[in-house]
C-alpha cells in the first residue's frame, strides 16, 4: 500500500514529514517553488508504508461567472443572482495540481492533512476532486490533530477518520454565496456612485465587511451625538493619624452616585454639612477571590492580545500560525474553552519549569499547587484550547510576545484562584449613604504567573459597626459625562463575537479588510474611527431601510445558522442557496430602485480631503473633542466624569473651597442662598 499525504501549506508538510520518517525522508522539487515532496517509509498497521508527503497552498480552486460574464457592463447586474457560475483551478495553483495529479497515480490511498477546520475541511475536498480526476475510485483518509507533535501527529496517522462532506458543502455554499452578493452589491455601487467618488475607485461590498464596519460607524455616530451633561456629587474622607507610620486615606462613594441637578444635590449636601456627625451602619468581612482565567480561545488571544501585546489581531494570528508549524503551541484556530478529562497537563507544565521567568511557578504546580481548569462553556469538538506544545526560550520580538502570552494564560489557568479578605464599610452622614471597600490580597496564586491580570489591595482604616467618627473631608463636588470611547481592536473583536460576525479564523481579516478597502481608519494604532465615505455607505443602506440592514448583523447571523444546518444535515446545501439568494436579489432590487437615497448620502457625508486627514490621524474625529490616547479602555464609558470644583469644610457652608473667582469673601452658592468661605479656584457651578 502506497499513501499520497498532502497538508495545508509547505511548512506544515515539512514538519510532519519530519515528525512521521524520524527526520530521515528524502526531499523532491515540484513545479512550485515552495511545495515540495518529501518521500519516507513508515510503520502502519505493523507494516512498512512508503508514503509522499506534500502539500498545496491553500484552497486550490475559485468560484467565478463564466468569462462571457466578468465584465461590468456584459448582463444587467441582476443576473448576477441567477448565473451559472464555474469552479477551476486558480491560476496560479496549476502546478500545485499537476504534483498531486503526478503524485497520486502511484498511490492507493490519499491522506488528507489540512488545518481541522472549516476551511481545511474544504481544501481537503478540493485536493480530492483533483486527485479523483486521475483515479476516481482512491481511498481517502483524513488527519486529526491539533498540535505538530510527535503524540498527535503519530496518533492522527495510526488512526485515520473520513473528510466531512457537509462540512465542505457548507464552505461551498458560503463561497457561491459571497460571489453573488459580493460581485451585485460591489457593481451597483461602484457603477452608480463613480460619478460622484470617481471613475477608479471600486466600492467593494462584503456580507461580513458592511456589519463591521457597521459597528465602526454607530461607534462613531453615537460619540459624535453625545451631548455633555453637568453632575454633581457628594464625597467623603477620612484620614487616620497613626505614630511613626504613614496615616490611612480612606475615600467613600456616595450611594447616589451622582446627581444631574444642582439644587437638589446642595440640599443633600448642605444636610451633611449641618449633621457631618458620620455612623458606621455596616461591616462586612469576608474572604473573596479573583477567578483565574479560562483556557485560551482563538477569540481570546485576538481581545486581549491587541491590548496588551500592542499588536493587531492580524498580526497576532500570523505569528501564531507560526509557532503552531513549528510546534510550539497547539492548534491556535478553536472556539473550546475546556480541556477534556484525559489531558495532560503534567508533561506540558515540567517542559516550562527551565524558564528564567515562569519556571519556579511551573515548578510549583507540579508540587501541589496545580488545580484543573475551569471548564468554559464551548467546546468545537474539534480542537482543545490553545496551549503550549513545547519549550523555546530563545524567541525574539513578536513571536516571543505571542508565545509568552500562550505559556502565561496556560500556566495561569492550571493555577489557583488569587485570594484576598475584604472588608465593605458603609456610613451614613444625616440622610445620605457612603460605602467603601479594602482589600489584604492573601495569596495571589495564579496572579504571579498571569501579569496581565490586575487586582490591587487598598487599606482602610478599622471600622466598627456603630462607630461615629468626623469626616475628614467633606466635599461637593462638579463633573461632566464624558462620551463613549471609539472603538479599540479589542471592543471591535468583542462586538464580532457577540454578534455572530465572522468566525475565529477570520475575524481578524475582515478588521483588515475595512482597512485596506479605507471604510475605516485606525488612529493611535488603537482607535477605529470610519471614514466619511464609510459613514455615506453606512448611512445610505440605513435610509433605503431594507428589512433587514446590510450593516447590521442580523442578516450575516442568520446566513451563518443556515451554514450550520448544513453541517449538522438538516438542511442542503442548494436549498440553503436557493432561500438566501432569493432573499439578497430582494434586497438588491430594492436598493437599485431606491439608489438615489444612497447618492444622497455621499453627496453628503463623503468627504476626500477629510478622509486624507484621517488616514493620517487627523481630521475632525467628533466635533472639538480629542480622542483620550491614553485610556486603554473603550466602548461606552458614559459614566466617567470630569471633575471641575470642589468645596471642603465643616459645618454650615463654612470651609476651604474652591470658586471661579480669586479671593476671600463671601459668594452665592447658588443664587439664593450663601455659604461662608475662603477659597479660590474654578468651580463652575
């Protein structure tokens, strides 16, 4: 028996070749530069196999109109719903399919070793169409693994399983799918606006790309929207004095929060003032813990890589692509977040006991310390999460932040949750409430090896219930609401994941995608902020009002469910095409008829000069107001405030505060009536 194995990509091939012959094959050119062939004889079922291992580039084949069709102008754009279309070898994959054509003729059974996912699922069927036009009747096998070592890889070959067809219908589908939808809505725009963005410019449409960026512009818009709101609040302080130590600031939160009226908050406040006599009402003690985190996600890696590693999603991915050929961490593409019962942690945690940085933590694990992971609430059935497969401490740059982030979060998960006592007070001061809280951090457990995790002990003071004591300070104090952040890559990420946009293997290329196609911009390296001609598309699909919107998720949520049908069998591929086809040409006539509410919103938002300003970090961003590059956050953050004044003192009005004017004298609090004080400052109340 003879056996063609054909993997994803060269590197892949290489590694397995590597792994399979004990290093010992031999290496053949092919008509590519970069797929090889390498040859070795393995032990299979107790006899000896000879065996060709290679590899494509990818996904072989493209779906397109035929020729006659490709021009712009060769059918009414409508047809594009209803045409034949053509599957061939891409171009330049011709002498990938030549190898495997020359390759199999010599083989029995053919051995598919792409990426277990949906898109590997599909090349591996493409690689089977091609083989079967030489020999139609080859027996084919398929791989499964998650990591390039040794175990799985020997594993996956002593046990082969057969390539999921449904799954490849349903990349089929979604492929038929996106050529449609793609080539119509990208024609009809790009034909109809050319008059007012210019004869050149393609204004590509993508089903995943237009909710995207759709979450970029309501970002925007409700930034740009937001109107500034005056508060006021009401804080209180105390300072213990202790001998020959550093005396204990303790802060407490009013329970209101806050309060939008000026009036109403002096009222309470001057109540305090009057009766500044605080009672401790409750305490509370007891031990807490900070939850160690859950193992690592493709999604995961992506939101808290762009955060912390300073590197886009794209990149992040890229770099573990990498490390994953070559064998340092599993499979980085899964959705699981549990590891099964039969993992071993044991071999994977002594490997890392050698590091400079996290070896003694390692260490300690395998001395009692170790606890088994949380158990998320996904699992791909496909892929355990993301973990180390082997040691390497001499990674440099990029790769070695990827592999560090990958070897922290799988030690910290197999870690014990950090430990802390905590102790909440809560005063009351006349009618108002106040609250706070301390924290002793006790053992912070998996906190030592995980450093991207944060939990900060705070010292209070030792409270007792029905203690009355006076408050240090005393204050009321003026903010403003400060308007949502723009979106970072991490926000972006999140809304994707929430929302059912893209998957875990391509999330990241369709942030890229808005990018390249200038729908969007990224400013900072950080902040996502669109593009007027993004704000006109956007907007345009919004005015037409289709049932369900192009920029929305709904319609992409939905199509993704049909996909799964097809997985799980409940549905076919051609009837899933037929009910979504007619349901896009729908929406497509509507547009087409109600194309002048689109023009109309680029003859209105579409700005180039300004676009040029904010590729370059400029430009207008949201009225007057600068972006906070110094925030790590996002996202709607409405309730952060900017304090402007401050008034502090005991007793009716009397204190030290804080006014617009220089000074000392007496000033109207509020225009009826009077507080006593010295001060100086800008309070604008």
């Amino acid at each position: 028996m003879r056996i063609l194995c054909v993997a994803e990509k060269p590197k892949a091939a290489k590694q397995i070749a590597l792994i399979l012959s004990q290093s010992n094959f031999a290496t053949r050119a092919t008509g590519n530069t970069y797929v090889k062939n390498y040859t070795f004889d393995y032990t299979l079922n107790q006899c000896t196999t000879p065996i060709v291992m290679t590899s494509v580039l990818g996904h072989l084949t493209e779906v397109d109109f035929p020729e006659t069709h490709r021009n712009w102008e060769s059918c009414p754009i409508e047809d594009l719903f209803h045409l034949t279309t053509i599957e061939t070898i891409h171009k330049d994959m011709k002498p990938v399919a030549d190898n495997l054509r020359q390759q199999v003729r010599n083989a029995d059974v053919l051995f598919i070793w792409t990426d277990c996912d949906r898109e590997g699922e599909c090349i591996g069927g493409e690689v089977v169409q091609v083989c079967r036009q030489v020999k139609p009747n080859i027996v084919v096998w398929r791989a499964h693994f998650s990591a390039m070592q040794p175990g799985p890889i020997h594993n996956a070959a002593q046990n082969p399983s057969t390539l999921d067809d449904l799954t490849v219908q349903a990349v089929l589908a979604r492929r038929e799918l996106d050529l449609r939808t793609g080539a119509a809505f990208t024609r009809l725009q790009t034909l109809k606006l050319k008059t007012l963005l210019g004869d050149n410019k393609v204004i590509s449409y993508g089903s995943c790309q237009f909710p995207t960026l759709g979450f970029v512009v309501d970002q925007y818009l409700n930034r740009e929207k937001f109107i500034p709101e005056d508060f006021w609040k009401i804080n209180v302080g105390f300072t213990e004095s202790i001998p020959n130590e550093q005396p204990i600031n303790t802060s407490f939160n009013w329970e209101r929060v806050r309060c939008f009226d000026r009036h109403v908050c002096f009222a309470l406040y001057d109540q305090c003032m009057n009766n500044s006599l605080a009672t401790v009402t409750k305490v509370v003690r007891k031990r807490v813990e900070k939850w160690r985190p859950l193992p690592l996600t493709t999604l995961e890696l992506q939101k808290i890589g762009t955060r912390y590693l300073r590197m886009t999603g794209d990149a992040i991915m890229t770099i573990a692509q990498g490390l994953y050929t070559e064998g340092y961490i599993s499979y980085p593409r899964t959705e699981t977040d549990q590891f099964d019962d039969t993992f071993q942690f044991d071999p994977l945690i002594t490997m890392q006991t050698q590091h400079p940085s996290w070896g003694r933590y390692a260490q300690g694990l395998l001395d009692g310390n170790f606890a088994t992971p949380r158990r998320g609430r996904n699992n791909d059935k496909a892929h355990p999460p993301i973990h180390p497969t082997a040691y390497n401490g001499n990674l440099t740059g990029d790769q070695q932040k990827v592999y560090e982030f990958v070897v922290r979060r799988f030690l910290g998960c197999c870690g014990k949750n950090a430990v802390g006592d905590e102790t909440m007070v809560k005063i009351s001061i006349a009618t108002e409430n106040f609250e706070t809280k301390g924290l002793v951090i006790k053992e912070r457990n998996y906190l030592e090896v995980y450093t991207y995790d944060v939990w900060k002990g705070r010292t209070i003071s030792n409270f007792e219930e029905q203690q009355q004591f006076r408050p240090t300070e005393l204050t009321m104090e003026q903010g403003k609401t400060t308007p949502p952040e723009l979106l970072t890559e991490s926000d972006l990420i999140g809304k994707m994941e929430q929302n059912g946009i893209g998957t875990d293997a391509t999330i990241s290329d369709l942030i890229k995608k808005i990018l390249i196609r200038q729908y969007a911009f990224k400013v900072s390296q950080r902040y996502f902020i669109p593009s007027t001609l993004g704000i006109a598309l956007v907007s345009g699909y919004d005015d037409i009002g289709l049932d369900e919107s192009l920029s929305k998720p709904k319609l992409h949520q939905m199509m993704e469910n049909d996909l799964k049908m097809i997985c799980d069998g409940i549905k076919t591929k051609d009837q899933v095409l037929q009910e979504s086809i007619e349901k896009y040409r729908q929406m497509f006539a509507q547009s087409q008829r109600e194309f002048d509410k689109m023009r109309n919103a680029v003859t209105t938002h579409y700005d180039a000069a300004e676009d040029d300003r904010r590729r370059q970090g400029h430009g207008r961003f949201v009225g007057h107001m600068d972006l906070n590059t110094d925030n790590d956050g996002g996202g709607d953050n409405n309730d952060n405030s900017t304090t402007h004044g401050r008034g502090r003192g005991r007793g009716r009005g009397r204190g030290r505060g804080r006014g617009r004017s220089r000074g000392r004298g007496r000033g109207t609090v509020d225009g009826n009536r009077r507080a006593r004080g010295r001060g100086r400052g800008r309070s604008q109340t």
